[in-house]
C-alpha cells in the first residue's frame, strides 16, 4: 500500500529529488548531494562504527549550513553527546544554548516499566514536536530508536508506532537520520530497513590483519544515483571524511613546467630539466641504495623554490629523519621551522591502509603542499593486501594529479636488481628511477638507472650514485670489460686507464724519438750517397771533359794534317 | 493553544480533585500513593486509563492516594523530566522506588502490582 502511494508521486513529480547536504567529506560526493531532503536516512551498522558521529555531523554541519537541528538520543545523554563530540572541536552547549540545536535524552529503563494494556508513543511524539519547534529544526537524530524495541514488549503495537513516527518526520518535512543496530541477517536488529526505505547506509568495521577499517556503503537511494562501492572512512581530528572516489576520469590538467630532483645530474639526465610538475616518481630499491636521501634532496629542491613540501615517512619518526639526512648535507630543521617542510611520520601497523590514505589527504588538504613524499610506500602492505594497496594508490596519484601535486614516493623492493615492484605500481607512474647496489669485489656501490620518463628525453645511461657529506652525486659509470664498474673498482679501472695511457704515450715518444734518429740515420747516408755520387759525377764530368778536349784537339789536329794535305788541291771542300 | 485543550485539561485537574479526598496526608502510619497520570489529550486511552485507575484505586486506596493528571499536549516539556514516552503512563511517586506504569490498565493484575498492592488483595 505504502509502496503504490510513493510510486505515484515519483510519477507525479518529475523534478530531481531535494537533498541535504550532509557535510560530510566524501560523503556528499557518494551520495550525490546528500542525504534525501524531508525524508528519513538509515544508518546501521555494528557497534563501533560510527552511526551516532554520523548522525552527529549531519546535524551540526546542517546548522552551520542554517538548519537547527534536534538530536533525539536514546542511548546517551546530552552529557556524553556533548563530550564526545568535544574532541572534534564542536560545543553542543553552545549550539543548545543558541537554539540552534535541541538535545533529548530519551531514557528508557525496563525495571522501572509495567506495561498494563494497550498505549501509544504520544508522549515521544510530544517531546520530539517540543524538540523541533523549540529550535525550529529542519534535520533531526533518532539515535537508535531501536532501544525502544527493548524498552516495551508489545512489539506489534511498536511496530505500528514507530510507522507512525517515520510518517510523522515525513509529515512535518523533516530529514531525518535513523541509527539502528546491525542484525544477524537483516540490516539491522528490528527490521528498521522496512520502514526507513528511502535512503539506507550500511557502515562496517572490518578488521584485516589486526589493522582496522571503518566502511560505508550506500545500501540503496531510492531516485537517485549514488556510488555502489565501499568507501572507506575515519573518523579524525575534523570529525568523519569520507574517502574521496576512486578517479572518476582522468580529466586533470597537466602542466608542462619542470621541477627540480635536487640532484642536478640527475636533473641533467632527465632533459636537463627535472621531474614534470604534477607527476607522479617511483625510486625503487633494496634497502641502502639511497632512496630517502633521493627523496630528501627532492623534499629541500622543493623548499628551496619557497613552495611547500610534505614529508610522510612511514619508516622513522621525523627527528630521525632530520638527523639523518643532516650527514649527508641535507638540513632539513630550517625548512621545518620556516614551515616550508611538513614531517609527518606514521606507523604503517598503526592504522588500516585507507585510513593513511586519509590521513594523507587530510595532511594535504592542512598544509596544501606542492610536492608529497611518501617514504616508502611499500611499508603500507603491511596495513593490506597488495590489491587494496595499489587500489589506495590509485586513489592518492590520482588525488595528487588533480591537485597538480608532485608525488615522489619510494619503494623498497625485495628482490635485488629485479625491474618489478610487489604492488605494480610502476605503470601508475609517470617517472621510474631504480637505484641498484652493485656488489662487486667485495663492496657495494649504488647504480642509478631511469627505467622510464613518459613525456621527457632522459638518459637510459647508467649513472653512479654518491652520497657526500654534501648532497648526492652523479658519476658517469665506467664501463669496463665485465660491464659497469663502480666504486672503488671504478677508481682502480680509471687508474689502470690512465697507467695505460701513459704507457701508450710513453712507447709512441720512444718510438718517434727512434725513428727521428732513423730518419736522422738515413738522412746521413742519404748525404753521403749523395756526396759520393756527385763526386762520382764530378769525375765523370771531368774524364768526359778531358776526353772531349783531347777528342777536339785531336780532330784540329787532323783537319789541320787535311787542309796541309789538300791545300794545294780544293781549298773550299772541307769534306770527303 | 486551543480552547478545547484547555477545558480538557480544566476537566482532568477536576477528576483529579475529586480523586483525591482532602484529608490527604493526614495520618502517619499508613502509606500514601501519590500518582501522576500522563495523557496526550482526551482520547480514548486516556479516559479509559484513568478510570479503571479511579477504580482500583477507590477499592483498594481509598482515601490513601492522589491522582494528578497531566496532559502533554498542554504541558509538552513536563514529558522529559519524567521521561516520559509512552501514553497513557502512570509514575508512582510514592511509595518508592518510582514505578512507570504504562497502558491503559486493563490488566488489573497488572496495575496492582504496579501500585505495590497485590500482596494487600492476596
């Protein structure tokens, strides 16, 4: 009957569905605006899960949005409310005591109860119409009604009553939120969810691996949209948030300026320029390969442009990191003081996986940094499983990317110069830089590689990594017959090149001073041929002289014998 | 607030003076009931509730008891100091411990023993 009378005024009015903002963070984004406006909202969940703060915040972030509210508590007094919510920096007093709000405490003690024969809730509904009007209240709390269920024992006639109320809420236009208790095999103990049908939340309190969940999920909403998954949530120092969606699109803005490392050779390797602002960077590595100080000296590049950068350092608290970083010239106190460098170090155990993620996100959103370290990230699969890891990944590149954040996290692999990470979250990023040791005649050194920069020239040379006393540096590694060679081997390699080298100056000299005098050897004999030679022509050119001139003489000699013999004859032939 | 509301509420303080006989408090050695009745308006349950408790109490009580009467929808902040929530309720106030009896008292049984009587019809 109740279902046929709602379907047709969902057929009567075509206009959207009205919500309440419920000011949750996250929380309006799942449920698309809110929680339904003048209607009821269930919430369930175990003990434990957060029901009441819930219901807590949708009430006093109504009346900061100009909605008073009405908080009917059947479980804890105005008191205990006021207390609890203390701790989020919220003063119920106040509130009451602007009118703003109104606090009943309905108690019900069984002892103290006879039932003799038929009654109604009216004086529930007395004090509730009191309640609402005394503040003028748009929003109100029921939290649990369910109590009720063990107040009285009549429950077909608590039943009826309670149907009664939920239309009387619906009736005075209220939005109203409903705490019940979860059931063994229905949402909640009582069969709440029969009457509450508009708009159900589930919340749940999960316990993986000694480490802690709080999820919630939006059961149904009745005409409208909503996120089906299970989101996380924590309940932190600003009340309940909501773990933002899983990316709805990669849609973001990129930017295509560059941000330093804070090595400049590696920022020589990576075009000459850096990271790209807004990317995200894996520095993968077994353990002392140098990631956190890679990451520290990116964490002091970023301070030194004046913009902020936060540190999470899942590992060690955050004085350790500063005197750590201290010996190899990185002085991170300063940039802490100035506010520049946010340390935030955190027990990866401690807290359920998402509820890093929160954390992260809550960090960001207090300091809004431009660039984000997590050292390292692979210490969160301990808080989860694998999947759920990359999934929170997922969740925080993408977080950063549509803040335009740059992320640099490291991870520290197992398997030693092996190219893969456990979470395979190196395709999730933008830039992969693996540091390897390279154990080699009894040291290990460090190898820088970039394994992948989308969008940038970058070398794909093996660099060595130093760490000084003052910063990190780059060498170009030698690569000798058996591969690279680093450290102390590429010291002696370099000094065996050079020895080399000298002996091969060394030789070529002697060899040209050798042959100068070969040259100089032959040059001799080359003058002294020629001196002989041209003796030799000079001899000859003599006894041809000599006997030309006796030739001459001794043809003058016959012509002159001739003309005495023909003169008398013909003296003008002078030849035969 | 309406005018019928208020003869209501007129006619249920005068059920009650006529409840309660005026030698009250007078004597020493007996005990005395005193009783408060919530009701939401007149309705059926109500009237219903307080005459079966006028009858119960004028057999067994007699000249022992008082009977207020409040209407919540008259006086709807009185409902929070008793804690009230169910109507018709009835608060024994005296004898202690305070006692809630709530229906419409049908169940005479029931009602005695929430008045701390039955071993008196026993």
């Amino acid at each position: 009957m109740r279902k046929v009378q709602r379907k047709s005024v969902k057929a009567r009015t075509l206009s959207p569905l009205k919500k309440a903002l419920t000011g949750i963070e996250g929380l309006d984004t799942v449920t698309d605006g809110g929680f339904p406006r003048g209607r009821a909202t269930l919430i369930c969940g175990g003990p434990g899960c957060g029901k009441t703060l819930f219901g807590l915040q949708f009430i006093i972030n109504g009346i900061a949005l100009g909605e008073p509210g009405v908080v009917i508590s059947f479980e804890e007094t105005a008191d205990d409310l006021t207390k609890n919510v203390a701790s989020l920096g919220v003063d119920l007093d106040k509130l009451v005591r602007s009118k703003k709000l109104a606090i009943d405490h309905v108690h019900i003690d069984r002892s103290e109860i006879l039932e003799t024969g038929g009654f109604d809730l009216a004086g529930l509904f007395v004090r509730i119409a009191q309640a609402v009007s005394s503040v003028g209240a748009k929003r109100i709390l029921l939290d649990t009604v369910e109590v009720l269920f063990s107040g009285f024992s009549n429950q077909g006639l608590l039943r009826a009553e309670l149907e009664r109320l939920f239309r009387w809420l619906k009736d005075h236009g209220l939005t109203a939120v409903i705490t019940g208790e979860r059931g063994e095999a229905a949402l909640t103990r009582h069969g709440l969810e029969e009457y509450i049908s508009d708009c159900v939340l589930s919340l749940d309190h999960r316990v993986t691996d000694q480490v802690t969940t709080r999820r919630v999920r939006v059961v149904k909403y009745r005409g409208s949209t909503h996120g089906t998954n299970e989101y996380p949530f924590l309940i932190g120092e600003r009340g309940i948030s909501v773990l933002p969606i899983t990316g709805v699109g990669l849609d973001y803005q990129v930017s295509e300026s560059r941000v330093r490392t804070g090595a400049p050779a590696l920022d020589e390797m990576l075009g000459g320029k850096g990271y790209f602002r807004g990317s995200s960077v894996l520095i993968s590595g077994t353990a002392g390969t140098g990631k956190s100080s890679l990451a520290a000296s990116f964490a002091v590049a970023t301070c030194a442009r004046g913009e902020k950068c936060l540190y999470f350092a899942l590992e060690e608290p955050a004085t350790q990191v500063v005197r750590n970083m201290k010996s190899i010239g990185l002085d991170l106190q300063p940039l802490v003081d100035q506010g520049l460098l946010s340390i935030v170090a955190a027990r990866p155990t401690l807290v359920g996986l998402e509820q890093h993620l929160v954390a992260m996100h809550v960090a960001v959103e207090r300091v809004k940094p431009k660039a984000l370290v997590v050292d390292p990230i692979s210490s969160l699969v301990s808080g989860g499983n694998a999947h759920e890891v990359k999934s929170m990944l997922v969740r925080l590149f993408d977080y950063l990317k549509r803040k335009g954040i740059t992320g640099l996290f490291t991870y520290l692999s197992a398997a030693r110069g092996l190219e893969e990470t456990d979470l395979d979250v190196s395709s999730l990023t933008d830039s992969w830089i693996e540091l390897r040791d390279v154990d080699r005649s009894g040291e290990r050194n460090r190898a820088l590689y970039i394994l992948k920069s989308r969008g940038m020239a970058h070398s794909n040379q093996v660099r060595e990594l130093l760490i000084t006393n003052h910063g990190l540096e780059l060498v170009d590694a030698v690569v000798g017959p058996q591969g690279v060679i680093v450290g102390s081997a590429r010291v002696a390699q370099l000094a065996e090149d050079q020895r080399a080298a000298r002996n091969r100056q060394q030789s070529a000299a002697l060899r040209q001073r050798e042959l100068e005098r070969k040259r100089r050897v032959v040059n001799a004999q080359i003058e002294a041929l020629r001196a002989e030679l041209s003796a030799s022509e000079e001899e000859l050119r003599r006894e041809v002289d000599d006997s030309e001139r006796e030739d001459s003489a001794a043809r003058e000699q016959q012509l002159r014998m001739r003309q005495t013999k023909l003169g008398a004859r013909r003296p003008s032939n002078g030849k035969p | 607030m309406s005018a019928a509301k208020k003869k209501a509420k007129a006619r249920t303080k005068a059920k009650a003076k006529r409840a309660a006989p005026s030698r009250a408090r007078s004597r020493n050695s007996e005990e005395w009931w005193e009783l408060r009745l919530y009701v939401a308006g007149k309705t059926a349950l109500g009237i219903q509730a307080f005459e079966n408790l006028k009858r119960v109490c004028e057999e067994h009580l007699h000249g022992r008891y008082r009977i207020e009467v409040v209407d919540l929808l008259v006086n709807p902040t009185l409902a929070r100091g008793d804690q009230i929530l169910a109507v018709p309720t009835l608060v024994r106030q005296l004898p202690p411990p305070i006692k809630k009896i709530i229906g419409d008292f049908s169940n005479t049984e029931r009602l005695l023993v929430g008045l701390n009587l039955r071993q008196l019809k026993v």
